[in-house]
C-alpha cells in the first residue's frame, strides 16, 4: 500500500515530491557566472598565483583569473599575495571561464578594449609626444588625446617631462569608430586621492609621524602631499630657529617626515610640524651653555630693553639693556651693537623651561689687552656668584672659571659655601684646564693649597738640613780648639 502524506489542505504529496522540490529550487537559480556581466566592477580575494595567472574567488563556482602581468612592482616581483583583497573588471565571462583586469594591458583582451569606454576600465597607454593642448598617446596601437589638464594632478610645471613614459588612463570620449580618442589620467589619479583620503580619515591622528613629499613652498609655510591630502607645515613649526624663507628648509619633491599637530577635515585642513620630529634644543640647552660660560653669537634683534644674540640654531639669548654698556649707561643697544654683529657674551642665566637665556655683553677692548691665561697658572680672582656646586670666579682680562666643589681646598660635602666665599671678595687660584672649544676654564685651590703646603715643607727641610750640618761643623771645630 502506497505511503500518503497530507498536508494541511489535504492535498496530497508523495514521498518523493520533496526532492523533487529541491531540483526545482535548484534549476530556478540562476548561475553566479550568469549574473556576473563584462565590465562590472568585482570585490575578490586572492586564493592562487601561478606563473602566468592570478586566481580571484570572487563568489562564484568559477574564480576569476588576471593575467600576472598586470600586478608586478616596479622591481618584476607579484604585488600581491594569497589572501589579499582586490577590486578588478570584468572583461569577459563565459561558463568556467571569468576573465579580469586590474587596468588595461597588453595581457587583456581586444573585446575588453573595445569596452573600457562604456565600462570605465582603465587603460595603459604611452605618451609618445606633446601637441597643442595636450599629448598623443598610444593605447593599444591606436593614438588618443589627453589634454594637459588631465595628464596629472596638478599637471606639472615642464610638460615635456611626461613624454615616453606609460600611465594608466580613463577613456573619457570614444567616437568616429575609434579614431576619435579623449582620455585622462587626472580622473583615475582624483579616485585614488580620494580613496587614500578616506583611508586617512580612518587612522590619522593628531601626534601621528607621517612620510610626505612636499609640493611647494609659500611665504606661510610648506605644503606637503601625505598621499592623498595636502598638510601645510607653518613658518613657526619648520624649524626651531626662526625662518624667513621656507625654501631655506625644504623644497619641491623632497621627502619629509612631519608630526601631525590638527586634523580638520571638514574645511580639508591638516596642520603639520617638521621641527617637532627633532630634538628641541632647548631640552640640552643647561649643558650647553652653562652659568658664566663665554660663547660667540650673532646679534639678531635689537628692543628698546636689550639686544637678542643667536648661539646656535633654535637658541637665543638676551643681553638686557643693563648688561650691554661693560660699566657705562646707554639708552639704546643700537649704540653699542647692530643686527648682524658677532659678538662674545657672559652666559648670567639659563632657564630651559621658559626658553631664556640672560646674557652679558663682553667689552672687546678688554678681550684685545687681557693677558693671556694657560693651564698651571696661578691668578687672583674675584668671587663673581656662589652655587651650590662651586664658585664662579671673575678672573684678569674679563674671563671666567668655575671652582668647583671637588676642588676647593678644607671643602666638606653638604658645606654652605656662601659662609666661605663672599661675591666681590679676592681669591687666588690655579688654573687647572681650559677647554679649547668652549673656553671653559677650570679652577683649584685645593691644588693650589697643596703646592704651598710643598713649597713650605721644602723650605723647612732645606732649613734642617743647612742647621744639621752647621751644628757638626762646629762640633768639629769645637773638638779640635779642644785638643
């Protein structure tokens, strides 16, 4: 007896009807191959590369195949790897077979050509010459137009810079059965601007360190490409010294690393810092120019208070209107120094966190007649400032040295020096170095003590022995009236 089911009409079905369901279901389907038409754009991963092709599964029974040509480097290797994702054309799909292409190359097909102008797909061509208003270039053998507004973005300042090389073009206007050819490169070059913008938007940040190339210069600043959207770097953030020009600093073409300082993408603006990828001099500035050490500069700036002097790039010191005159009063700097000037100064104070340094100018006069001071030599000075760390010492000619703590004669580790050294008083000392570069000069008194210590004990042992032998003389001679 043959097996019923009913359903809940109380229609009646067999047993096999459902598979005959499923054949139906599967035979209303249409095939992944059938729904992918010539020159639409895919999504696909890459599950293959072999010597000639590179295998795309794109979602259907079938993968898709790009000829290898089409994504080698610079340098001939494959672009790409298993697992990795790309977009790419259709430019021809029969059943088992999806051919697809990244651009147009010699690797795809003439029936892909004639399509790339009703799909978009981009095409390779060469530009064989200038001509008015444009380039010939060759796409498949065939010459087409790009004007020189769309060879590049921005086009170029030499346009003759352009011919023999290949790019990837758009064909923008196809007619006349091809022999009438308009293409651009701009259009491909703006689509991958924005892409790589949009990209941007999701991973830059303000702090971030970016590798750009800089466009251009302005009298405001730089403006430097991050791959896909302009920064522009201010005058105040190229360097840490002052810049009047920007292509002092950097120019066209050069590759730049730059700290992103704002991100406002709504109005397009990125506010970048090349000086900020450095070291802030001011960081090592104490070390540099110590407390009542004598450097050179150049004088920068004259104020009514006082004249600005360059020590270095990025390091500027002050000579407050009081300490230019060397003991006479001025009202003006200008009546002593001009900007431009080169000039020795007395470092008074360093303040790195306020970026100040005070400074005293040194009288030239004093510098040509001061006697000469070397290594070993032994001076008298004046107690100039007291630190916690030793003595700065005013000696002959306008120069001065550091007594340093580990130096100074009856010293004790935790001793308050001001009860010893009082500023204006005399002290005599002995040189012990001068840096050839810095000038610094280095003082002692405890070598100094010690010398004194070794001359008197000379003294009294020249004394002994003079009365040792005086006193046998006359022994013998007192042995001998004796006799």
């Amino acid at each position: 007896m043959d097996n019923h089911i009913f359903d809940e009409n109380g229609v009646r079905e067999t047993e096999g009807n459902e598979e005959d369901f499923a054949a139906l279901l599967q035979s209303s389907e249409v095939p992944r191959e059938a729904q992918i038409r010539r020159d639409a754009k895919v999504e696909g991963t890459v599950v293959s590369v072999s010597q000639d092709w590179i295998f795309v599964d794109i979602g259907g029974k079938s993968e898709g195949a790009i000829a290898r040509d089409e994504l080698l480097d610079h340098e001939g290797n494959t672009a790409v790897k298993v697992g990795d994702k790309l977009s790419a054309y259709v430019v021809s799909a029969r059943p088992g077979e999806i051919h697809l292409s990244v651009k147009m190359t010699s690797a795809a097909s003439e029936e892909a050509v004639r399509g790339a102008f009703q799909s978009g797909v981009p095409v390779e061509g060469l530009v064989q010459a200038e001509r008015k208003g444009g380039y010939t270039v060759a796409v498949f053998g065939k010459p087409a137009f790009c004007p020189h507004s769309q060879i590049d973005l921005p086009p170029a300042a030499a346009p003759e810079n352009y011919v023999g090389k290949r790019f990837t073009f758009r064909i923008v206007e196809y007619s006349d059965r091809g022999r009438n050819i308009v293409i651009s490169r701009r259009e491909i070059l703006e689509e991958e601007r924005l892409k790589k913008r949009e990209d941007l938007k999701r991973t830059l940040k303000p702090g971030d360190v970016v590798t750009g190339t800089v466009q251009k210069t302005a009298p405001f600043g730089a403006f430097v490409e991050l791959g896909g959207v302009d920064g522009l770097i201010p005058m105040s953030e190229l360097a840490w010294y002052r810049v009047s020009d920007a292509a002092d600093v950097v120019s066209p073409g050069q590759q730049v690393s730059v700290r992103v300082l704002d991100l406002d993408w709504a109005n397009n603006r990125i506010s970048l810092s090349l000086k900020q990828t450095g070291e802030d001099p001011w960081v090592s500035a104490v070390s540099r120019f110590p407390e009542q050490s004598i450097v050179s500069g150049t004088v920068t700036k004259l104020m009514q208070y006082g004249a600005f002097v360059e020590l270095e790039p990025g390091i500027e010191g002050l000579i407050h209107v009081s300490n230019l005159g060397t003991g006479r009063r001025i009202s003006h700097p200008r009546e002593l120094v001009s900007v431009g000037d080169s000039v020795h100064v007395r470092v008074l104070s360093v303040d790195s966190s306020a970026r100040r340094i005070g400074l005293e100018l040194l009288s030239s006069e004093a510098e040509e007649g001061a006697p000469e001071l070397n290594e070993g030599q032994v001076v008298s000075g004046v107690v100039d400032s007291v630190k916690d760390y030793g003595v700065f010492v005013s000696l002959p000619g306008g120069k001065s040295g550091l007594l340093h703590l580990s130096e100074i004669a009856g010293a004790k580790a935790g001793g308050d020096l001001r009860q010893r050294f009082a500023p204006g008083g005399t002290i005599d000392v002995e040189i012990i170095a001068i840096d050839p570069e810095s000038k610094k000069i280095s003082l002692s008194t405890k070598r100094l003590s010690r010398k004194i210590e070794d001359s008197h004990f000379k003294s009294y042992s020249e004394s002994a022995t003079q009365r040792s032998s005086f006193g046998t003389l006359g022994d013998l001679l007192k042995d001998k009236l004796s006799k």
